[in-house]
C-alpha cells in the first residue's frame, strides 16, 4: 500500500513529538547522564504550490477632488414678510389678532403679533401671550412649530397658531 504525502507527514510530526517526550522524560530522570535521541528523517511532499506573492505595487484609488460647486437647497417656504388678522373663538365672543412673521429659509426670524382684542379677558391673554412668544417662535422653523399654550394663553396660542397655517399657504 503507497502512503499519501499527508500521511508521510503525520508520521514524521508523531516521531517528533516522540523524540521531545523521550528528551523531557530524560530530563526528569534521576540519571545524570544525558540522553540523546535521533529523530528520524522525512520528508515532506506538496503537490500544488500556494500563491505567489505579486511584486508589483497596488494600485490605489484617487480621492475625488471636493467640489467647489454650491449644492442647491430647496426650502418649501418663500422668504418673506407675510401678515395678515386672524379671528379666533373665545367664551365672550370672536377676537382677533394680528399677525406678522418673516421667513428666511423656513425659519422664523421675526415676528410680531398686535393686540386688537374688543373683551377684557381677551385683551389681558392677548398682552400676556405678547410678552413671551417670540421666546419660542423665533429661530424655529414654520413648519416644525407645535404651540399649545404661551403664558396660559390657550385660545390666543390657538389663533396664532392658525394664522401660521394661512401664512405657511401663502409661502408656499
């Protein structure tokens, strides 16, 4: 029977490993005179050869150069000042307002609302919500604003936030 490369070498790994098991078992005996054992010699066949490593550099790609070329941005609202009066309900009756709001690149970068409320109630929810919503209208975009109540002003807020839905038709 023929032995395969693979098998000549099993053995030749196993008789070197016998031959360390005898050299350890020497070093642990109580003889002091050394040992020498004789591995036996073999060989050892490959039958395809593995790669070969390329001297030839690799290729690397280019960077693409930055762009210099503005990238267009489209904003759904046009800039602008749009103003307009807004009615709103209130228990003693409708009231209006009015709004102003300037746009640049959909963000809310000022706005005014003037008080032209007829009742008391009103006109008092109306003056509140004037001293402190530009707080939190100005710097945020239209489209993302979500009031429901500035200054415990709810109907007033309610108002103003109608007329920025008519403002955001009118931009777009």
């Amino acid at each position: 029977m023929q032995s395969t490369s693979i098998e000549k070498y099993l053995r030749s790994v196993g008789a070197v490993m016998m031959a360390g098991l005898v050299l350890v078992g020497a070093g642990c005996s109580n003889n002091t005179a050394p040992v020498a054992v004789q591995p036996t010699q073999s060989t050892v066949v490959v039958t395809e050869p593995g790669p070969v490593p390329s001297t030839e550099p690799i290729p690397v790609p280019a960077k693409p150069a930055p762009s210099t070329t503005p990238i267009a941005v489209k904003y759904t609202y046009k800039n602008g000042t749009y103003s307009l009066t807004q009615s709103y309900f209130t228990p003693g009756g409708p009231e209006d307002m009015g709004v102003s709001v300037t746009l640049k690149n959909d963000v809310i970068t000022g706005a005014t609302v003037t008080n032209e409320a007829k009742g008391g109630t009103a006109i008092q929810y109306q003056n509140l919500f004037i001293q402190s919503f530009k707080s939190v209208v100005v710097g945020q975009k239209i489209q993302d604003l979500n009031l429901s109540r500035v200054s415990g002003a709810s109907l007033t807020t309610g108002g103003f936030t109608a007329a920025l839905a008519k403002i955001m038709t009118k931009a777009s």
